[in-house]
C-alpha cells in the first residue's frame, strides 16, 4: 500500500493566499465542501479559514488532501475563478 500523501504546509501557505484574495468567505465554504473536505468551516479570515481547510483535511484519515485540493484550486487554476 503507498503511503497516503498530505499537503505540504508551504503549499498551503500559498493557496491560502491565492484564494483568500479572490473568494469570499461564501466561495471558499462551497468550494471546499464541493472538493470533499469535512467538517465544519474553519472560523478566522479568509486566509485562515483556506490554512484551516487543507490543514484539517491533512489530518483526516479518510481524506485524500492532494485530491481536496486539486478540486479546489482547479477553477481558479484554469481561470474559470476570478482572481
């Protein structure tokens, strides 16, 4: 069995930025929960709340943190997001 890959915290660190400054507090609630995080939406500002998404989904031992956040940036990635 391969070992589960978790997402790196520079990464996070960067996507939290990216995304905090293009979504709302809204967007990144739906964007997460539609890219398969759980739980409960982090509290915090926007880039707190991004940090709180991948930082918990690394945690979560049924999540797939590269595949959460693969669907999370994929529209903003591809420019389907404003940003």
């Amino acid at each position: 069995m391969s070992e589960r890959r978790t997402i790196p915290a520079g990464v996070i660190a960067v996507v939290a930025e990216e995304l905090g400054s293009a979504f709302g507090h809204t967007k990144i609630d739906s964007t997460f929960r539609i890219a398969g995080a759980e739980g409960e939406p982090p509290q915090g500002n926007r880039v707190d709340k991004i940090t709180g998404w991948l930082s918990w989904t690394n945690k979560v031992p049924t999540a797939v943190p590269l595949d959460v956040l693969g669907e999370a940036i994929s529209g903003y990635m591809e420019g389907d997001e404003p940003g």
